[in-house]
C-alpha cells in the first residue's frame, strides 16, 4: 500500500490538472513555498491516516495475525 499511495502522488505530480499534485506543482512554478508545504504536510497526513486506518482494519479482521 505505501508503494501505491507514492505511484499515485507521483503520477499526480506528473499529470494532473487539477488536485493536490496540480496545487503543488503551479505553487512550485510560482515560488510559493507556503503552498508547496502545506500540500506536501497534508500529503503526508493522508498517508499517516490511511496507515492507521490499515492498521486498525487488520486489527479488527485479522486478529490472529502476528504483529510485525
């Protein structure tokens, strides 16, 4: 799941026109750096929430599992 949560953000980064990647990108081209770190932390904070959100699904469905 981290591999595809990077793909994406790269592959919106890339070729987005719209969204959290195109925000980024224009904020770049324009020397806004508060922009740039805003979408960089919120970036950062979906990918802490979706792993949280694994974590405790694998919790719930799965709890015979071994923690790792």
């Amino acid at each position: 799941m981290g591999w595809a949560w990077t793909y994406l953000v790269v592959a919106e980064l890339v070729a987005a026109n719209s969204g959290l990647g195109y925000l980024i990108l224009n904020a770049m081209r324009g020397l806004y750096t508060d922009v740039i770190l805003l979408g960089v932390f919120t970036i950062g904070i979906l990918g802490l929430l979706t792993d949280f959100l694994f974590k405790w699904l694998r919790q719930r469905l799965l709890p015979w599992s071994a923690e790792f």
